[in-house]
C-alpha cells in the first residue's frame, strides 16, 4: 500500500496524518553518508598568494573527540585536535611554520600568509560520534600576476632587409610566473595565446602589426583567478629602425677595419718612400 493510499484512508485522524507525513519526508531524503556529503568527492580551493586559506570540515563537530588534518600524498599530519586540545605541526620541510590556526568549535583550518608550495591536497577526518567521517579538498595557489611587457623584437633591426618595412614585430613576455596564460588581443577578438604550467618559468609571445596600424591591441597575463593587461602603444614602439642601426652591428665594425688598414698602408708607403731616398 502507498503512502498516500495509506494517509488517505479514513481511519487515520488529522494529527496523525501529518506525522506520517514527515517521516515520510525524512525517511525519503535520508542518506547513508554523514555530514560531509560524498565522502570520494573533492573540493577544488583556489587562493592568491599572500591570502589566507580557510578549510571547513563541515558542520560544526564539537561532539566528536578527535580532528585530524593531514597534507600531501604522504598524509602528513599537520593539525589535531583531540580532547579539546590542540596541536599544530609544521608539515613536510617545516612549510607551515607558523602560518597554521585551528579552530576548536568548529576545526576550521586556516592557513596564513599562503604560499605556491602550499598547493596540493588537504584532508581532514573528524573521528568518534558516529563513526570517522572524512573531507577532502585540493588547494591551488596562485603567484600575483606581473604586469607583461611589450618590447620590439631586436632582431628586426639587425636586419638591413627589414629596414625599410612597413610591418612592426613585436614581444609580450613575462617572467617568475607559473600555470598562466599569455594572449594577444585586437580588441575583444583573441589572435593568439600560449600557456605555461611550469613553476616559475617565462612566457614570451609575438605579434606583427603594420607601423601604421590604428587598432587597439593588448597583451594579456592570467590565471583561473586574476589577470594583468598591457596595452600597446604602436606609435612609440614601432618607429623606423635609426640608420646607423638599420644594418647590423657587423657594417661599422668592417668601416673600422678598412678605415685601419687603409691607415696602415698609408703609414708603409710612407717609411717606405723616406727609406729609398735615404738609399739614393
């Protein structure tokens, strides 16, 4: 018989009729799993660095008798709680010296002052009560973006073949920087991007314009959480190469040269000359 034949029926009085109801409900959104939901999921934090970082276990646990933190792949412990007391480690190679706070109500993490090598995965597992309940979390943070620079590429000038162009090339770069992406813009319209996942590596990319080219174009440095923008300014950097520039450094280095050995021959013939008419 279904729920709602069973209410239906005429023998049941109002009252009771409502607190079958409810359990109905309860019995109906109840799951097996305890606080913290899907005990195999993980929550993605994502932080700047500098920032503090808060890691909640969840609701509050002030029944249990026992909150452990654990980092790395290692699990090493970091943060405990048991028995109201509170001990706090400085984690693999000390990285968390003095940086950790635990809350005893509720064993909230917070990390201060947060690092790039602060990133990877967090658990906490909140024993007694009911059973162990566990939640896990994988914590990235971020580098502070630089603002990208953009420079004319110096070998279009070593060139005497490209003096005399109409077309500008030019390089976005950026360095110290790691999971970022590089991109130019005309515009809002995306012309070219190029990403980087290393720790602390460099990221360059060029574009070529027309000297006279009257777009608005922009060199973009972000991450999932912040960016930094450089706008080109075309008149200032893409002026005609100087002449005594616009073929190399090797042309003056050879005048050098001849203009010396033509000096050197010059000062033989005469010692030569001076020579012979002392002969005579």
């Amino acid at each position: 018989m279904t729920t709602d034949r069973l209410l239906g029926a005429g023998n049941i009085s109002k009252p009771l009729r409502k607190m079958l109801r409810l359990f109905a409900l309860l019995c109906c959104s109840w799951s097996p799993v305890g606080v913290f939901g899907d005990v195999d999921a993980v929550k993605s934090v994502s932080a700047m660095e500098g920032d503090s970082v808060l890691l909640k276990p969840g609701a509050a646990e002030l029944l249990r008798n026992k909150i452990l933190w654990t980092f790395g792949d290692q699990g090493a412990l970091i943060a405990l709680i048991d028995a109201g007391q509170i001990s706090l480690f400085d984690g693999p190679d000390g990285i968390f010296t003095d940086r950790l706070k635990l809350d005893n109500q509720t064993g909230s993490l917070t990390i201060n002052n947060s690092r790039t090598t602060d990133s990877g995965p967090y658990e906490v597992n909140v024993k007694g009560g009911a059973g162990d309940q566990v939640r896990k979390f994988n914590l990235t943070v971020y580098s502070r973006l630089p603002v990208p620079a953009i420079t004319r590429d110096s070998s279009q000038c070593s060139s005497s073949s490209s003096s005399s162009s109409s077309n500008c090339s030019l390089v976005c770069s950026a360095v110290n920087v790691n999971h970022v992406a590089l991109s130019w813009y005309k515009g809002n319209s995306l012309l070219s991007s190029i990403s980087v996942s290393d720790l602390r590596s460099s990221v360059s990319l060029h574009l070529e314009v027309e000297n006279q080219d009257k777009n608005t174009y922009s060199c973009v440095l972000k991450n999932p959480i912040s960016n930094q923008t450089k706008h080109l300014d075309i008149s200032q950097l893409c002026q005609p190469c100087p002449e005594n520039y616009c073929c190399g450094f090797t042309e003056p280095v050879i005048r050098l040269v001849i203009t010396a050995l033509v000096g050197v021959a010059a000062v033989s013939f005469v010692v030569y000359d001076i020579r012979s008419r002392d002969a005579k």
